[in-house]
C-alpha cells in the first residue's frame, strides 16, 4: 500500500519541555484516526531503560511511545542509548547491547560519527518501511552549535528523513519568546527552512490571552504557532527524565501508607514505581535524608546503574545504617535490581566492570551474594509472585548474578527462581515493572492494612491516559495544518 503521509518529528527549545509527551500524544493521535504509527529516538541519554520481546535494550521513553502507538517495542525504535554512569562518562548501548563505557570527550570525539549516525538512521529506515508514521523525537535543544557536528539525532535525521519538523516551547520555564526565537535563529537557513510550525507546551491560565504572544512570535519567527497545549496534572504517564523526582522529594504525611524511594545518585527505572504512587492512600517520596527514610512505612532500594558506588554513597551518608535499624525494628524493606544487590551480605566486581573496587559488604539483610558479570541480562519476563497464580509481567535489565545457599525465590520465571524471599516484609527480585502488577502490590500494602484490596488494571490504566493526552493535545493544536504539513 503507498504511504500517504510523510514522518513527523518533534524538536525542542531544550531539555525537559515536553517533547517525549508531546511524541506520545501524536502516537496515539496517529493510532486513533487509523493509521500504524512508531515512534524513533536516534540517541537517547537515561537511566530509564526497557527490554524488548528480543531481549534488546532500548530507553523507557520509546518503549512508553510504543505502547501508545498500540505496537511492541523495538529496538529500531532507540538505536543509540547512553545511560550515564558518572558525571563524565556513559554506559552505550548500540542496538540494544553494551558495546562498553566511554567519557563524554571521548564518546563526541573520539566515535565515527558518520558510522554512528549511519547505523542510527538504518535503524530509521527499518520503522519506515513497516510504520506510517514514523513519529521522531529529538533529543535536548536543537541550536547546540558547539555540538551540531557531531549530532546524529537532531536536524541532521530531520533533513534526512524528510520529516515535517515542529519546535516544542516550554513556557511555564520562563523566557519562551526569547528561546524560541533564539533557537530558530541559530539555525542555518536549510534547518531553519525544515520547521513546519512552533507549539508551545506547558500552558497555564486562560489561553486565550497568549493570542497576542502567538502574534508575536509569529511576527519574529516567520513561523506558525500551530498549538499552546495546557499545563495538567490530572493525566499519567511515564515520565523519562529523572527532572521529575525532583518534584517527589519531600518527607512523610499523615494519614497515608508512606513509601519511601532511597534517593541513589545512579538510580535507574525509577517508573518502577509509578502504579505505587497512583494507589490513593499511598504517598511516595524520595529521599536521601536519614530522618526521612526513618519516617516510612516501607523503605525500597531501587535499581543502580552503579550499585557499588551507590551503595558507598548510602554508607557515607549512614543509610546503610538507617535501613539496618529499621529492618530490626520489623519495617518493610525490599530491594529492586541493584537495590535487591545491595540488600545482601556482599557485591563482587572481579573485572572491575563498574570501577576500582572489586569487592565491598553489603547490608547482610539478605543471605545472597552477588557477583558483577561483564555480561548484561535483558529481557520481558512472565512469573508468578509468592506461589500466587496470577501471571506478572515485568523486564529484567542487570549486569550481575546472585546466589545463595538456600533456595527462597520471591517469584517464579517459568521453572526459574529470582529474588530472595525473607518474609513478606523483606525480600529483593531483579523484575524491574513488578509493582506494575496489582496482586504484588496488594501484597505489601497488606502487611499494614490487612483490609487492603488492589484490583486496578495498570495495563488499562496507562491506556486510558494515552487517549486522554490525545484528546488534549488534539483539542490544543492546528491538527488540520499538521496533517497538510505531512502529505506526500
């Protein structure tokens, strides 16, 4: 069948304006009004990953823009995935494997850029050829000039996947006309000449008295304003950047089941704990404050992307020593991936694959011992919890192997263990997603309140907001300019 329309693609301003929501949304619009849309990311920099069906790792965001295009997740989708192990440098993920660690410096200088790119946009052409359309998203500000030589993200495949390009503003951060105004400028004319049409995001108040800011940037830009999408708080997704916790740091309350998320420097997934935070007598909060901590109901160690330097942070500040108190004291404590590696008695990194150290004592809560490998372990999973026959789904993404003398799995991989099962108050799994899954969540909610019933469809949920988001940004934009913009 010949396609009618042309891929789309979403820019921005700068990080954090919006533009994986935005991405979202279209997906959705796309699905909604009968076509087979897929989204694409050339290069993604987050702690937030996903396994594919093929047992490939792409970022969290792809996988969550999938889901609203209604298709599994591929790793075409996010072909270049950077998690960040430090300040300087990055774990790369090429087509789904690690293919090693490397600085900043070295990753922007040092790398074929053209060969990067080149594997980056085949990984394009693949989505192309099986979706209509392709939704791409861009990555940080599109007017990097110090940078613009070595993107392989940005205008470069918005030039060359001939995609009607859109400019995503975020006016609750101050200082939109500047930016946006800014950021076309900086473009050399044959990029400038790319962009289809400018929405800003992240309104908030009476929309109708920005009509003369509209005119304005109209004026500056030469450039459509084609939507001004409201600020909300009452639709849910997955968030991708790790901005976002910032606006959940805070301390207990009363008359709730807290939850306390320990606050890593390298925590990874942290949409492991979405479907917890939507429970309406749960309040979930992250934090690296010891008194903090002490205040909780339940305590979880989250995923690392470097346990053993993030557990030596837990120590300098004394949590390792909070979260012992309170598992004497009979509190809730579970760990998740790297958290569930840290909850045990030591973590081995024979091959140095996370640093200097090859060996530290853990928290010795549980009695498994962990061992670093330089191989990755990344797959979905199905497995039932605690001997329950409700099937879970969720996502293994780990470098490291754990073992202990007796048997006491938390869940069961077809005829597989994982995790280390204590008591129902304290136990550790590597299933990133396991709290996506009512029956596990019931079950921990139940050790405080034993009247506690959790029957959500998290599943059903999530597609419910897609379409909600849809609706919104529908309403908000110039949908009948957009669909012009994309004929062939």
């Amino acid at each position: 069948m010949r396609k009618m329309l042309r891929p789309i693609m979403f820019v921005g301003t700068g990080s954090d304006v919006g533009k994986s929501v935005v991405n979202a949304a279209f997906c959705r619009i796309f699905k909604q009004d009968g076509y087979c849309p897929a989204p694409f990311k050339a290069q993604n920099m987050s702690l937030n990953s996903y396994a594919t069906p093929e047992n490939l790792e792409i970022g969290r965001a792809q996988a969550m823009q999938a889901e609203a295009c209604g298709v599994e997740c591929k790793v075409e989708m996010n072909p270049v995935l950077l998690k960040p192990t430090s300040y300087l440098s990055s774990q790369v993920v090429l087509n789904g494997k690690p293919v090693g660690n490397m600085s900043a410096s070295k990753y922007f200088i040092d790398t074929d850029r053209e060969k990067l790119f080149n594997e980056a946009f085949n990984a394009f052409k693949t989505l192309d050829s099986e979706f209509e359309p392709v939704v791409i998203e861009g990555a940080g500000s599109i007017s990097e000039i110090n940078l613009w030589d070595k993107d392989i993200t940005n205008m470069r495949v918005a030039e060359k996947a001939n995609a009607a390009t859109y400019l995503v503003a975020d006016i609750d951060r101050g200082g939109v006309f500047a930016s946006v105004y800014g950021t076309i400028e900086l473009l050399p004319e044959k990029h400038r000449n790319l962009i289809e049409g400018i929405i800003i995001n992240k309104f908030r108040g009476d929309i109708k008295l920005f009509e003369e800011g509209k005119e304005i940037i109209e004026k500056l830009t030469q450039k459509p304003v084609v939507g001004v999408i409201p600020y909300f708080r009452d639709i849910y997704l997955e968030q991708e950047d790790s901005v976002v916790i910032d606006n959940k740091t805070s301390t207990s309350v009363k008359d709730k089941i807290n939850i306390c998320i320990v606050l890593l420097p390298h925590l990874s997934n942290f949409t492991d704990f979405d479907n917890l935070e939507r429970v309406s007598n749960v309040h979930l909060y992250y934090s690296d404050n010891t008194a903090q901590i002490e205040k909780a109901d339940i305590v979880i160690l989250p995923g690392s992307k470097s346990t053993i330097s993030d557990f030596l942070y837990l120590r300098k500040k004394g949590i390792d020593d909070v979260i012992k108190q309170l598992y004497h004291k009979g509190k809730q404590i579970y760990g998740i991936c790297g958290g569930f590696q840290m909850m045990g008695t030591e973590i081995l990194d024979p091959d140095k694959i996370e640093g200097d150290i090859n060996k530290i004592d853990a928290l010795g809560i549980l009695p498994v011992s962990t061992t670093i490998l330089k191989e990755k372990r990344t797959r979905q999973v199905k497995f039932s919890f605690c001997n329950t026959k409700t099937e879970c789904l969720g996502y293994e993404i780990h470098m490291g192997e754990t073992k202990s003398e007796i048997a006491s799995p938390v869940c069961k991989i077809g005829n597989t263990d994982d995790g280390y099962f204590l008591n129902n108050k304290v136990w550790g799994t590597y299933i990133h997603g396991i709290f996506d899954n009512s029956v596990v969540v019931e079950h921990i909610l139940k050790q405080i309140s034993a009247d506690i019933k959790i029957d959500r469809n998290f599943v059903e949920f999530k597609n419910s907001e897609y379409d909600k988001l849809a609706n919104l940004v529908r309403a908000s934009v110039d949908i009948e300019y957009i669909y012009k913009t994309l004929q062939l």
